[in-house]
C-alpha cells in the first residue's frame, strides 16, 4: 500500500480532522517501510473528544433514544464492516502483519460482535421487590464517557468488543487505538458518519498511552474505562484510575496452559494444539504457550509437532499463502530471540525454530519462526513470563494431578486448554483449572462466549451477557406506599 494513499486523522464530533500533536511513523512489520505518518491528538484534542463524548450523553436527543434506536445503529454499522471487510483487513494486514486470511476473518467477527450487541440494546432489563408499604426497582443505566484504549494486536475486533457492548448500554466513547497501529480504527469515522452514528456520540483519538492514554484516563468526566493490553500497562491503568475512582475492565497478559491427556484423537489434538501455540503469531493473550504431554506420548508428540511448525509459511501478510507474519515491531522480534537464546544457555532443547530467519524475503522484516522448546524448567523466566510470540514450551507428567498444579502455578489465568475425549475427565479438569476461561478440544472465541481474566490476567468480563453488567451500573429506587410516620416522638 503506498503510504500516499493513506489519509486517516483523528475523528471528532462526526468529523476527520488532522492531529495536532507529535508526528509519528506507522511502520509495515513485513519490511519495517513507512506506511504513513500521523500526527496524534493534542491535550486540546484529547479534551475536546472526551467533552464531545459528555456533551452528547448529557443532551436531549441521547437521552430521548431508546436501546433499539441504538441497536439499528450497530446493525447499521455491521452491514458497512461487512460490506468493506476487504478495505479494513488490507489496512490491518499492512498494519499489524496479521496474514489478510486472518484479518478477513477478523474483521468479519468484528461485524458480528456489533450485530450481537445491536439485538441486546434493547433489552437491558431491572427488578421489581414487593416490600408490603414499600415496592423497589432495581434499575441499569449507563455510565456516561467511557474511554477505551486499544491495543495494537487484532485492534479492530478488540475494539469491536468493548465499543459494540458500552454502545448498546447506551454509553458514549473516546477510542484510543494504539499509536504503533491504528489505520483499522481511524478508517472507522467514515463508517460510523454512514450508520448515521449522532455527532459526538464516538469519537476516535490517537497518540501515546503514556500521553494521550494517561489524559483519558486520568480525565473526571471519564466514568469508566476499557484497557486491553499487558500487564505493566494494566497495573499503571489501576493506579491512574484511583485518583476518580474510576472503575475498569482490563484484560491483561496471560501464559495458557494446554492439557493434553492419554484419551484423544492423535492428530485432531495436533492441529488443535499447532493452532493454540502458533496462530496470530502468538501475540495474543490467550495463546496456549505451555504444554503438557503425557510422559510416555511426549516425546513423538513433540516430533510431530514440530515437523509441522515448520512447514508453516511465513512471508507478506498479504499474500494469500502466508500463514505466519512478522511480529508487531523489531524491538518484539529481537527480545523474543534474547529470551530464547538466555534460556539456551540455561540447557533447554530447541526442537525448531529458535532463531531468526535469514532467508532473503524475510530478513527485512519481524520474522520469527514458531519454536518449541523442552527440557525445561517449569520456574524459569521462559516457563513463567508471557512471551508474547511464537515460543512454545513443553513439559512432562505422569499424573494429571501434577499437571493441573503445574498449569495453576502462574500469576496469569486468562484461557487454557484441554484435550480429552473422556466427558467426565475433561470437565473435572476444567473446574480444577484456575483460569477465566477453559476451551476442551476447541479453540477461540466469539461474541456469545464471556470472556476475561483470573488473576493478574485481569478483570471484568466481555462479550456475551455478562458484558451488559460491565457498561451498566444498578440504581436501587425505593418507593414508599402509605404516608410517612415520623421516627421522632415530637
């Protein structure tokens, strides 16, 4: 993509405006070319987004529109992403390095999460408790602002999640997607103008999150605030928040385990695993990157699995073969190999991988190559802290009661995994499992799935129903039915 035919800005109040504040470059992880350069919100910006968002939930017409008016928005919204899935999976392939069969796909649940959401936005629903002289209602409103800051990994779906679900409440929203890749999100102003969004009601804004990021959540008209993202940046999220007392929903790192028993289908269990460990890269929270294998299965699991890592392709995330991308920026690249090759001299076994490609269509660019590594041990830095890249790490048991101990022994609990063909084994195995979510014998998530973290994996739960509880509070209004008698003897 010529970076000449990219023009995207801020969005404010309805309209595409030029950034005011510090330039900078949006870099192509393929071969590490500048795609564009933008120019990130001012604090000017930044307050008149979060005002634009006030102003709006405050006025007449918002408060007039009923849950299904927002509904048929959303619904709106997701015929144009569907319609333009092509438009939006280019910038986000070009953006993150996602191969574009997976950002079409991206984009297209992204549309089902707003079509989900549109059909509950009219049905947010209270109580009613029969008190004898007294009768109270419970009722659910929406915050007012909710600032959402967006990471730069898959940012358009984890966007679509949080927006589609606070919208629906009936919140407004200030959207900071991340500043290494944004172009997805701020293409997203054109949509929401066509939808018929009312002006103000979203508004988009990048920058820094140690900038831009810091205003919007440091700012008191920001009632609650949606942060997607690693831990460091979660826990500064918490502390800056605590000045407003200003509630959150974070979903944060994680280190899923991935269970495989004695009783499975062999090679639906290695496709399943391949995909658990390896899709996206692995820059995603909730990618298996612990397994445990069975002692006498291990060793030809492990060979198995590994002749078929290697036969991943990796190459330009838009062309149609590549199954495997460059990670988001050099930086990732080169820890990731700094942590593998420290582990190396720790005597670990690299069974592939391990290193960083040097074929000539690959050296320009991000690449690293999915590894799996054994013989190791299950305290080390590798074992414990999230990679956040293609790294698979690989231990024995011989009793799964060891395993399920090894699985909780981390301070992460977003999503783990379990193979077994035993109903009964499988499903005591996921109760036993300290982790938000447990898939057996599956693999992602869609928008009728809760998901969140235990742990310092987060909190707060999207999608689902349960993300209706997230973006409204309770009222508890009581009405008294007979006259008052005074409590005082006057």
């Amino acid at each position: 993509m010529n970076k000449q035919n990219i023009t995207l800005h801020q969005f404010l109040n309805g309209k595409s405006l030029q950034g005011e504040g510090q330039e900078h470059e949006i870099i192509n992880p393929f071969d590490n070319s500048v795609i564009c350069k933008i120019k990130s919100a001012s604090e000017d910006q930044t307050n008149e987004a979060i005002n634009n968002a006030h102003d709006t939930f405050h006025s007449s017409v918002w408060k007039k529109m009923l849950g299904r008016e927002r509904g048929e928005l959303l619904y709106n919204l997701a015929k144009i992403i569907e319609r333009d899935v092509e438009k939006f999976a280019h910038l986000e392939s070009v953006d993150t390095g996602i191969p574009i069969r997976e950002t079409r796909m991206e984009i297209s649940t992204s549309a089902l999460h707003f079509s989900y959401f549109a059909g509950h936005a009219g049905k947010i629903e209270g109580s009613y408790q029969d008190l004898g002289t007294r009768f109270n209602n419970l009722v659910r409103q929406p915050y007012g602002v909710i600032g959402q800051i967006v990471p730069w990994n898959t940012p358009f779906k984890l966007m679509a999640r949080g927006f589609a679900a606070a919208f629906a409440c009936g919140n407004t929203m200030v959207i900071k997607p991340s500043i290494v890749a944004p172009l997805s999100i701020l293409a997203l102003g054109e949509a929401l103008n066509e939808a018929g969004f009312p002006s103000g009601c979203i508004n988009i804004i990048t920058g820094s999150g140690r900038v831009t990021g810091k205003q919007i959540v440091e700012h008191d008209l920001i009632r609650k605030v949606i942060f997607t993202g690693g831990g460091e940046g979660g826990f500064e999220i918490l502390k800056q928040t605590a000045k407003n007392v200003t509630p959150s929903v974070l979903e944060l790192g994680g280190k899923g385990p991935i269970i495989v028993t004695d009783n499975i289908d062999y090679e639906e269990t290695l496709d399943g695993v391949l995909t658990q460990s390896f899709a996206r890269k692995a820059e995603v929270c909730f990618a298996g990157t612990r397994l445990f294998l069975p002692n006498k299965m291990h060793d030809k699991f492990v060979d198995d699995l590994s002749r078929m890592a290697n036969k991943i392709p990796m190459g330009d995330p838009l062309d149609e073969k590549t199954q495997l991308g460059p990670l988001m920026t050099k930086k990732r690249a080169e820890d990731i190999a700094k942590v593998v090759d420290e582990a190396k001299g720790e005597g670990i076994n690299i069974i592939c991988g391990g290193s960083k490609p040097t074929s000539e269509n690959l050296v320009k660019g991000n690449f690293y190559p999915p590894t799996i590594a054994t013989n190791i041990s299950h305290n080390s830095h590798m074992a414990q802290e999230e990679i956040f890249g293609p790294v698979l790490t690989v231990f024995k048991y011989d009793d799964l009661n060891d395993a399920v101990t090894k699985a909780n022994d981390s301070d992460f609990g977003l999503a783990s995994y379990v193979w077994s063909n035993d109903i009964r084994q499988s499903y005591d195995l996921a109760q036993r499992i300290d982790s938000g979510n447990v898939f057996i014998n599956s693999y992602g998530y869609q928008s009728e799935i809760p998901f969140g973290g235990w742990k310092k994996s987060g909190v707060g739960r999207e999608h689902g129903s349960e993300a209706m509880l997230e973006y409204t509070q309770s009222k508890s209004i009581t009405v008294g039915m007979e006259r008052f008698q005074s409590r005082f003897v006057l």
